[in-house]
C-alpha cells in the first residue's frame, strides 16, 4: 500500500496519474472529496468493485455512489431527468447526490444490482482529476469498515483501511466532513434520503419542494422500501451518547451528583463543565466538519456516558442531527428525568 501526499488545490500531476493508473488495473484508491474520503473504483470494474466492498466489509446489497465530472459524464450512466440538466450545470460539482435511473452501463456490483444508479460530481481538485485522467467514472463509498465512522482524514483511514487498499492519497483534512446529500428524482416529489451539506432549503430553489422523510432525519433507523442499502446499522459509539435539548449545564451537573463520569460534545458555544470536553466548533459547518473526529475520540475517554446539545434542524443542522441521531441509537432527552433513565441505566462501577 502506497501513501501519497498531495496539495488538495494544486494536486500533483504524477499522483493523479499514477492513481489512475491503478485504477484502471482494477485496483482501489483511497482519496479525499469535499465531504469525507472516499474508496474508489473504476466505475465499470467488477474486479475493483469488489475489492471496495471487501475492504469495506461492506454488505454487497449496499450500493455505491458514482462519481463523474459533468453532467455530460452522468448522462452516459443515468437517464437523467430532461428538466433538471440545466440545475444540474449549476449545482456540480458540489456535495449533492441524485438517484436517477440507471442506463446499465457501471458494473452491477456498483448500483447492487439496481435499476438507479447513485451519481454526483465532487467539488474537489483530487477526484475531479482523477476522473479526468481515467476518462471515466469512478464509484466509492466512505473510505471506512462498515459501521464505522466516516473518515474526514487520511489517518482515519489508514486506521481502518491499513494494508487493504492499493493508495491512500493524503489530501489533508475534508472540508465539509457529512456525507453528500442524497435525492431520489425517479420520484415526484423528489425525496431526501440523506441530509448533507447541500440543503433542504438550497434543494428546494432548484428542485421545488422536496419530500422529508423521517429516515432522512434520523427519527427512524430505515426505510428499506426508500433506500435498499441504508438498512444497515450505523455507527454508534461504544460509550453511551444522548442528545439533550434542554439546558446542558444542569444535565451535565445532574449526571455528576450521581456518580457518573460525563463527556460532553461541546457545539455552537454550549461547553459546560464535564470529566471530558470534546470541542467540535463554534457554528455548525465546524461542528459537521468535527463530527465524526469527536465521535471517533469519545471512545478513547473511559467516561460512563456522552452528552451532545441537540442542534437546530434547518441548514446543515438537519445532517448534524440526523448522524447525532443515528449514533445515538436514537437517544434524545427533552428533561431530566428522560435523562436519568438512559444515565442510570449504564452500569456504574
Ligand atoms: P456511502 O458512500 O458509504 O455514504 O454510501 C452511499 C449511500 O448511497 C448508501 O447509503 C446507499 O444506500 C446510497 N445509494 C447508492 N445508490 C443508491 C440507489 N441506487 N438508490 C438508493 N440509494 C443509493
Ligand atoms: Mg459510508
């Protein structure tokens, strides 16, 4: 396994190539996009494809995302909507995936045997090159194990990944740090099945109102009949997390006085005192990008449970929440007595 460093403005040229030069060996490269690092496949590699998946551990009935760079690109793999390829040219490249139907020409273990294929363009020099070098699409998913958390660094990944990947290009840290947004168009109205960095509110100036389905806030774990691969569990940190959405100091204060050793995910300025202060940011764009480090760190605290301040769902707060949701297996408390019940159900030694 190589470990390439590379200036994610200017990339070197020599990387990018070699990158696709591997690639088109059917090999996989580890890479940065503006959301987090991905696992890349030549798009059209069943050979490549399944070496993302085993990697990955991933279970092959979850399908990957594909990655062009232009509208031009996409339309060779999907049937895309004849009245969104002019939103398209304005929203790509950016953090914004569309479901579309598929024309069948990417390896069927990309789309897992699905008739729609997932498609978006990355706002970032190094994979845009890449795709550029190969002269085709490139699909990945998140550059770690299975239920794990999202790499936002090329540390993370050689933490997952070490060995199990051919390159691992260092791009430093991903700029937004949540996965892409992610809209079904082969339904009317189109509907949210992932929260991202591209907004409901930014969706709904291009696409018209879009459908919010509870999964894509998290309130449910799935919806098998909206989005086959996203049955599977997410990652959940192995210390307790609750999500509270009342006043943090006094939760905080009330886990203490009970014995307990508290962590808090300290976000948009509510830091309070704890055994362990994690700081993610001071507004939400830092508290994305710092998410999935936080929840990556929490872990190496031996503390009894973690507390997060529940952020507003509107902006990017409607990603925050939904990832906050999922890793904590759906643990909210609107009061102290919510709050007890999952504190005091932790055993306390
Ligand atoms: P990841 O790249 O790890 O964030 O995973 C990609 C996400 O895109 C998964 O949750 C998939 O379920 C979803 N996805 C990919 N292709 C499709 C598709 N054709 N229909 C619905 N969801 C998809
Ligand atoms: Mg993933």
């Amino acid at each position: 396994m190589l470990l390439l460093r590379t200036d994610p403005l200017k990339p070197d040229a020599d990387v990018i190539r070699f990158a696709a030069e591997v690639l088109k060996r059917g090999g996989i490269v580890a890479a940065p996009t503006e959301t987090v690092y991905g696992l890349f496949t030549h798009a059209y590699s069943d050979g490549g494809c399944a070496k993302v998946f085993k990697a990955k551990e991933r279970p092959p009935d979850n399908p990957l995302i594909v990655h062009v760079d232009s509208v031009e690109m996409a339309a060779q793999i999907a049937y895309i909507p004849e009245e969104i390829v002019d939103v398209l040219r304005r929203i790509w490249p950016g953090p914004i995936t569309l479901v579309m139907k598929s024309r069948g020409a990417v390896s069927r273990c990309v789309t897992a045997g699905l008739d729609t294929v997932a498609v978006r363009a990355p706002a970032h020099p190094i994979p845009l090159a890449i795709i550029k070098e190969l002269e085709a699409p490139i699909a990945g998913p998140s550059a770690n194990k299975a239920g794990r958390p999202s790499p936002t660094t090329a540390e993370h990944v050689v933490e997952d990944l070490n060995g199990e990947v051919d390159v691992i290009i260092d791009g430093g840290p991903t700029f937004f740090g949540v996965e892409s947004t992610i809209i079904d168009v082969t339904r009317k109205p189109p509907i949210l099945l992932r929260p991202g960095p591209f907004t409901v509110e930014e969706l709904e100036k291009y696409f018209g109102p879009v459908e919010i389905p509870p999964v894509a806030r998290g309130l449910i774990e799935t919806d098998v009949a909206l989005a086959p691969g996203m049955k599977y569990k997410h990652y959940a940190p192995n210390t307790p997390l609750v999500i509270v959405h009342f006043d943090l100091s006094l939760a905080v204060e009330t886990l203490r006085s009970k014995g307990l050793k508290v962590a808090v995910l300290c976000a948009t300025g509510r830091c309070t005192n704890a055994d362990v202060v994690i700081k993610m940011g001071d507004d939400l764009y830092e508290v994305a990008k710092n998410l999935y480090r936080s929840l990556r760190e929490l872990d190496r605290f031996s503390v009894d449970i973690g507390v997060v301040p529940a952020v507003e769902e509107t902006g990017i707060g409607l990603a925050i929440m939904n990832r906050l949701r999922k890793a904590s297996g759906h643990r909210e408390a609107f009061n102290l007595g919510q709050l007890l019940k999952y504190g005091l159900a932790q055993p306390v030694f």
